[in-house]
C-alpha cells in the first residue's frame, strides 16, 4: 500500500473511497481498570486490580484522526460524504501501518474545520482495548489414539480456541478431559489459552483422524 489509509468496515476506505488525505492517527494506550484501595494507617494503597486468577482488564481505548481534503473537492459534499459513511457507525478498523490487526469500536465523525487556506475533518473511534489478529491462528493436526501434546502460542488476550475433530477425540487440559463429537464445532470456557499460549493434549479414541484448533488472537 503506497499510500496512508485506514480502511473502516469492510469496504470504506479513508483515500479510496472518501477521498481523503490522513494526516495524523493518534491511538491511545488501554488504560488498566485499577482498583486502588486506601487503607487507614498503612502507607499508600493495596491494589486490588486484578481478579481472582491473575486476570486484569482494561478501559475502552480511543482512536483520532485528523484528515485534509485535496484541493478542489467539494467541501459541503465531502462533508455529506463522510458523515453518511462513518458517524455513528459501528465497525471493525485497520491501520495502514498494521494491517494484519484490526480494532473494532464506534466512529463518530467529532468536527469539521475550514477557514481559507486549510479543509480538515476529525475522526474519532472508541474502541475495545485489544486489537485482533486478522488471521485466524492454530491449524490442522493429525491426531492417533497415541495422545499427542499440541503446543499453542497465544498474545496477550486470553482466549478460548474452536475444536473441530474428524474423529470422537479426547482432548485434555490442566487436569480437564473433553471428548469432541466428530463433525460438530465445540468449545469451553474451561479451556482458555493465557497470554504466551499452552499446551492441550488431543489423542483419539478408536480410529485416526485430524484435530482442527482455530482461535483469534487479540494484543494491546
């Protein structure tokens, strides 16, 4: 991509479509959700910010944009145009500069500024605190009813993979058994992958067969 863009949706493009030029993307941090306690008569706070099992979670997150029109649009028309094709909407975004990500969050159109010599509109998303991976990870693996250790790698976002057997399986993790029906889509809250990924045993049970594990990672 030879130019700056950012891609809104599935088909609304910042240049291609809207025909503007980007200026500038500021992307806020995610903010931690902390839970500071003050407790009389110690010295300063016991941080109670992550949940049972070590979990923390984090604020929504805010995307900015400032974009130019070209010389000799029409300013009341790109003005209609924009408004029509972002303000309000809720979509995924993709970065030029990060394409293989993308955040999703609602867009508001926040302001529109012209005087003589400048012609600029400010977009604004508030999003969800990770990014995704726009390709699924895992893949296809051949299972026996040898049971067969299946490392897995995984981000920052915990996440809970799709399991998809061609065969009845068993699969295992952290102490649990599942078995997986052939043919059908299965998952579980119980089997979350953490940030760095994991290990899930799979073996089948009479006849061989392949294991298929999808899951979408998600990073700050």
């Amino acid at each position: 991509m030879g130019y700056r863009e950012t891609r809104f949706g599935e088909d609304v493009y910042s240049f291609q479509t809207l025909h503007l030029i980007q200026q500038k993307v500021d992307i806020q941090p995610a903010e931690p959700k902390l839970n500071l306690v003050n407790i009389p008569g110690a010295d300063g706070t016991k941080d109670m910010s992550e949940l049972p099992g070590g979990r923390l979670y984090y604020k929504d997150r805010k995307i900015t944009w400032t974009f130019a029109l070209y010389p000799g649009d029409n300013w009341d028309a790109k003005h209609a145009q924009v408004s029509n094709a972002l303000n309000g909407k809720r979509c995924t975004i993709h970065l030029h500069t990060d394409w293989d990500w993308y955040y999703e969050g609602r867009v508001t159109v926040k302001k529109y500024n012209r005087d003589k010599a400048l012609r600029q509109i400010t977009v604004e998303a508030t999003c969800a605190p990770y990014k995704r991976k726009v390709a699924l990870s895992g893949g296809d693996f051949d299972i026996t009813t040898e049971r067969r250790d299946i490392h897995l790698t995984n981000t920052r976002l915990p996440v809970a993979p799709d399991f998809y057997a061609s065969v009845e399986t068993e699969i295992t993790w952290n102490g649990m058994t599942a078995v997986i029906a052939p043919g059908v889509w299965f998952s579980s809250l119980d089997i979350e992958l953490p940030e760095g990924g994991g290990t899930i045993g799979a073996r089948a049970i009479s006849d061989a067969g392949t294991l298929r594990i999808l899951y979408r990672e998600g990073s700050l």
